[in-house]
C-alpha cells in the first residue's frame, strides 16, 4: 500500500492511503502540540487492533457474542534497550464460552498479520528518488531470476520473461503497481492481489500453481482490463476526455441516430440486430456512451472483426460495457495466447450458467485420472484435511467443451461453491477450478458461501448468475449433487502440441462455436505495448440481459449526472425537476448515487454513501416539503445503512419535523432539550435545514469540473495515461 505523508505545521504530520488521512503529532513533552497520537502510538495500536480483529472473526463465525469479551495490549520496555519490547495481549473472556473456544481464541490472535510482519522482521529499503508520482517502478515483491526459464501449458514464453515483460510495460505507462496480499492456504493454490498505488480502484486478482504464475496471472488480468477500458466503465471521464479526438480508441467512429431515434445503419450486422433488437424496440438514445455522456456526438462505436468472414462491424461501446462486463478479454505474449484465454473463458461462463440453470447432475471425476495430477490432488486433499469436503466433476457435457468444475462443501455453514475452469487441456481446467476456488479467499471467507437449494427459481433467477460470474458466491441447486448424473464421464483433450499449439487451440475453439451456430467477433488491442483482444459471442457470451439495453442502461446516468453534481446551484424549479426524474425512472431506492452517475466518491463521505431515498429527502427538505421528507426521513432510518453519525442527524431531523408539522407544538418549547440529546452542532444544521440556510448537509458542492472529488481524479488519472499512450501510438502509425 502507497502511502504519502505531507507535512503540516509545527510537528503535525498528514499520511495519505486510500480513500483515508490520518494525522500524527508529538506530546508537548516532545515539542509538539498533543493534537494527535504519534506515529509510534499508531503502531502499538495497530497491532491491538489487529489481535481484536482475528478475535471478532473468529466469534462471528461461530455466533459467540463479543459483547463481553474485553482485549488489552501492553508494551513492556527493556530498560538496557528501548527496541527490545514485549507485547502482552491478555483477553478477558465469559465464563460461558467452551474450553475449545477459549483455545480457538487465544489461536485466533496469533494469526494478527501485525504480529507476524513484525516477527519476521520487515526490510526497509530507503532511497531518494527525482519524483514520487514519475517514479513508477513496479513494486513487486517476486523478482523471478532472469536465467531461469519456467514453462507452463497455455503461455508461449516463460514465466519469468512474461512477468518481467508485464511489468516493465506497466512501469512505462507510468503505472505504480504494488501487491496488496498473497494467499497460499493450500498445497500447490497460490493467489494474490494487485492494484495501482495511485489509483487503487484499478485492481485485479491473480491465481496459479505457484507464486509466478499467480503473478503472471494478476499482471495479465490487470493489462487486458487496461487494453479494454474494464476499469472505467460506468464511470464519467470528464469533458476534456469527453470532447478530445477519441474518447475510448483511436479507431472509434461516432454515429448519428436516424429519424425518431432509429438505430444508424452502420452499427452491428443483421446476425447481431437480430440478437439485440428483436422487437425493433432499441433506440439510438439508448446506446450513447455512458462514459462521456456526450449525446452531440453520436453513439461511440467499436470495430470488431466478424470471424466467419473477417467483415468489420461496428458495436456500441454502450452496449458492449452493459451487457458483457468483463467476459471475453484477456492479454496474452501472443494474440493466440490471448484468444485461447478468451474463447476458454466464454466457454467456463456459458457452460457454467446452462449447467446451473439446467439443475444438470455432473459426473464424477474418477480417482485413477486425478491421480495423473498430483500437484492438484495434494491441492484437494489439503482442503479435504481442513474438513471441507470436494468433489471433482467434468462439467464438458459429454465431451463437448474444455470445463472442469471443483465443488467445495462446507459442513459447518452448509454451504457450497461450485468453481469452474476451462481450457483445451483438461488438466490446466482442472487447475484453475481448484485456483478459482480459493483465489483471495482465507478459510473463513468458505463461511460465508450460500446453502443448496431445491427451489428452481432461486437458482434460474438472472442475478444469481451475475453473482456466479462476479465471485462463484451464487445458489447451487440440490439436484446438481445427484449420484445420478445426466452426462457420462469423458477423458476430453482439446489441446495441442508444438509451436503452434496455441493457435490450433483458438482454431479448435472458434470451431466449437462455429458448430453451434454462433458468430463470434474480434478486436485486437495494442496501443499499450501488449497484445490484448477482447471477443463477443452474441446470444451466448453475455453476463447481463439484454433487455438492460432498454431498462437498466448504464446511460441512465446520463438523465441525472449533470444536476446530481451542480445541486448546490440549482433553483428550486431545476431541483424539481430533477426530483420529478428520480421518481419517475423506476430507480432502487436503496442503490447508491455513487453507480448511478459514475462518479468515484470517497466512500467515506456522505457522498459516497448517498442513496437515491437520501437525495430524495434533501431535495424535498430543500423545497420546505415537510410532509414529504418526513415520510423519507422515517425510510431512511427503517432501512437505510448509513453511519451512526448520519442516522443520528435523521434521527435529530425527525423529532424537529415533528415538531414543526404539528400545529399544536412549538418548536421553541423542544429545542433545549434537543440540543442536549443531539448536540448543537448537530442541531445547528438539523434547524437550518428545516428554516432553509443550510442546504444538502453534508454533501459538499461540486460540479461537472468534480472539485474536490480525490477519488475520481485518481481514477481518471489514471485513464489519462492510456489516453495519452493510444494517442502516441495513433500518430506513429
């Protein structure tokens, strides 16, 4: 984790991370002012933390209550050296708790990740540099030796040159990785977590055998969501982007919709129309980008290449970011490489959601064809010592696609998780259900995963699939469990050998959609250095439905953005207005303005936290509609989630609305005695929201420049540097 420190007056210092700030001072008795800890007071505290955190964990797992287990740290000083300290936690627990959970306990502190960074002795590397922001080296911790050449089936060039390869790309665009976390909880499963340092939005995970190819993994991922925009989509990009040359590739085109919004000839082909307009209900006005927000322009459009005949079609970039979300894409040492990712990536998710969907009963994976892989046995056999049952299945139906599935039972919860895995070899498959399975997640994380049901529509239900693809986390049907299975085990192979092994395993693939009848399309990115694609198989490789072209279109954003940003500057009219369109589109409640608008607030502010009910009740508060916000104020504390401090001013708004709207009590009489449950600061803004010289507590003004907005300037930052980089390329070519 990146952080920076600036420095303040006297001896008060500020440390930057994340979407937090964090303030150190001294004790007079050191010349500073008291004001806040100091920084070694942060570092005892954060190990204190840390044991409480493991402690929580463990007791929320188990529903034993903490409300009566108290924690305490002390340092302990060696007079002869002031470095060598003990830390003592001693914990006081009910006499009601088992002796096997006090033991659970007192082993649940020692898993405190302060406690064993510090144990193993970190390593402090301190150097000066010419610019903290230019200075964009990567900051892994895993340096493979360069000598060292380490294949794996699937990757054309060694382990060690792709990472390298990767992470030398990404250092050029002035990209600061660093690694957040690595897991290793089983024989042979190793994942780990990676993100921009400036701007951790952009993050991805990254799972493997072993530790390398769990880096080349993460580092792939990161480079193919970079190539195809995945890290912005939904997001506004400001209006400098919004009104440059391009907005997302050099080789976009814009289209104007035809008379009452019809859709413009040039985009998509008969095949596609027929897929994604099949009532002729589609408008152009649907399709606008969402990440400009640009209308004047047209309907920002991509070219894909159609692989039966190798025509070029145009596909909105709106509908490609409602509809696929990240399926299809990826990054390769070759183009083929890549496609072989691609094509075995759709095919996982597609299989994947007939099977669930279809309650299909999978056959087993027999013992003797396992044991040919030992690497990934001693992998099952370490969750099943854990006591989490597994079962291998061949999800290929028949023998008709590269997919593999690994399901993990959890007995203590009842929960299950179905991971799946595709790739020409069914080994590799098999890997990387197992991989998927644990990828970022501890033992206690297999706690949280949703029982089986017998119930279909729970399971057929679209955003339980939207969950399977997000994280496997979905409902899986009791029927899929059968001892009965619908499909015969096959022994598949799909892959191939030499040189070429991988383009003939993208041929094999291509084919397998060209048998079913569908049409698949292409487009190849590299103005970043790296070869990335990004394929979409029409009717077959979608997350969403289509139907979100209509009704849940990212663009809707497009209806609110603008006045959402300027509500300190609208009159009363224009906040009308605006309230008039949040009531009138069908919006959840209880969704966050934050995805509405596609902006990055800090989650920490009450704009971050803001919910269309909560915009709803300002609005009308700013309009004196007393009636009106009183009835939201009380929606609000039913069933919003909100921080303490935040329920505790709606609580305060309450009683004030309360009064105020029954003739027969005068708020004068209460108002004493609000202030004293409330506090006047509190109050101060709860009576001026009511009397009108305080507007949207709590929101800070902005505007469509976003002044103030950190977060969303980090991420749009970091857009600019692929902007910056595309635009290069567009002029050398």
């Amino acid at each position: 984790m990146e952080i920076k420190v600036n420095f303040l007056d006297k001896l008060r210092l500020e440390a930057k991370f994340d979407d937090f700030t964090v303030v150190a001072d001294q004790p007079i008795r050191y010349k500073g002012d008291g004001s806040a800890p100091g920084p070694f007071d942060y570092f005892l505290a954060s190990s204190a933390l840390c044991a409480a955190y493991f402690v929580k964990l463990y007791c929320n797992t188990r529903n034993i209550p903490t409300e009566n287990i108290r924690l305490s740290q002390n340092n302990i000083v060696d007079p002869e050296n002031r470095y060598a300290q003990i830390f003592k936690i001693q914990v006081e627990l009910p006499a009601d708790i088992s002796a096997k959970d006090r033991e659970g306990i007192l082993r649940s502190i020692d898993r405190c990740t302060v406690k064993k960074v510090v144990q193993a002795g970190p390593e402090f590397v301190i150097e000066e540099v010419e610019n903290l922001d230019a200075d964009a080296q990567a900051l892994l911790t895993l340096n493979p030796n360069a000598d060292a050449a380490t294949y794996i089936l699937g990757k054309d060039l060694p382990l060690e040159q792709t990472i390298a390869n990767m992470s030398g790309l990404l250092a050029g665009l002035g990209i600061k990785i660093e690694i957040a976390s690595w897991r290793n909880i089983i024989p042979n499963v190793w994942s780990l977590h990676i993100r921009d340092a400036h701007s951790p939005m952009c993050f991805t995970n990254g799972k493997g055998a072993t530790k390398e190819s769990a880096l080349a993994s993460a580092l792939g991922e990161y480079i193919e969501r970079l190539s195809c925009n995945h890290f912005y989509a939904g997001s506004f990009w400001g209006e400098d982007i919004a009104n440059a040359a391009f907005v997302h590739y050099p080789e976009e085109r814009w289209f104007k919709p035809g008379k009452r919004d019809a859709l413009p000839k040039e985009i998509l082909d008969e095949y596609s129309r027929e897929i994604y307009d099949p009532e002729g209900e589609l408008r152009g006005s649907h399709l606008i980008d969402t990440n400009s927000g640009n209308a004047e322009r047209g309907i920002c459009s991509l070219p894909y290449v159609r692989q039966s005949d190798g025509e070029v079609v145009y596909f909105p970039s709106n509908l490609i970011e409602n509809l696929f979300a990240s399926n299809g894409m990826s990054a390769g040492n070759t183009l083929a490489e890549a496609q072989v990712q691609c094509l075995s990536e759709i095919f996982e998710r597609a299989v994947k959601r007939e099977i669930l969907e279809g309650e299909i009963a999978l056959p087993d994976v027999p013992q003797e064809v396992l044991a040919k892989y030992p690497g990934i046995l001693a992998g099952i056999q370490g969750l099943e010592e854990q006591g989490f049952p597994v079962l291998v299945k061949d999800a290929s139906l028949g023998g008709l696609y590269p997919v593999m599935c690994v399901t993990l039972m959890n007995p203590r919860t009842g929960g299950v998780f179905a991971s799946f895995g595709a790739h020409p070899s069914l080994e590799v498959a098999l890997e990387r259900s197992l991989t998927e399975l644990l990828q970022g997640r501890s033992f206690e994380g297999l706690n949280d995963l949703p029982q089986p049901t017998f119930v279909s529509n729970a399971v057929t239900e679209p955003n339980n699939f939207v969950e399977h693809f997000i994280d496997s986390s979905g409902v899986v049907s009791w029927r899929f469990f059968s001892a009965k299975a619908d499909y015969e085990f096959v022994e598949w192979d799909f892959s191939a050998e030499g040189e070429s092994a991988n383009a003939d395993e993208a041929a094999t693939l291509f084919g397998i959609l060209k048998e079913m009848g569908k049409e698949a399309y292409m487009a190849v990115y590299d103005h970043l250095g790296a070869t990335a694609c990004r394929i979409l198989v029409p009717g077959y490789s979608e997350v969403y439905p289509v139907e979100d072209l209509i009704w849940d279109n990212t663009n809707k954003a497009l209806l609110f953005r603008e006045d959402i940003l300027n509500l300190h500057a609208l009159d009363d009219e224009q906040l009308e207005d605006l309230l008039e369109r949040l009531e009138n589109n069908e919006l959840d409640e209880y969704s966050d303005i934050a995805t509405l608008i596609g902006i990055e607030f800090d989650e920490n502010t009450i704009w971050g936290q803001l919910t269309v009910v909560e915009l709803k009740l300002l609005i009308n508060l700013a309009l004196q509609d007393f009636e009106e916000a009183k009835e939201l104020v009380e929606t609000f504390l039913q069933y919003n989630d909100n921080t303490v401090d935040r329920g505790l001013f709606y609580q305060a708004l309450n009683v004030v609305l309360e009064v105020t709207l029954d003739d027969d009590l005068e708020l004068a009489d209460y108002v004493i005695n609000f202030r004293r449950m409330f506090g006047n600061e509190r109050m101060d803004a709860v009576l001026g929201s009511v009397d009108g010289s305080v507007r949207f507590y709590g929101l800070t003004p902005t505007s469509m420049k976003l002044e103030g907005l950190d977060r969303h300037a980090r991420l749009i930052d970091s857009y600019k540097k692929l902007h910056a980089a595309r635009s290069k390329a567009a002029a050398s070519n």
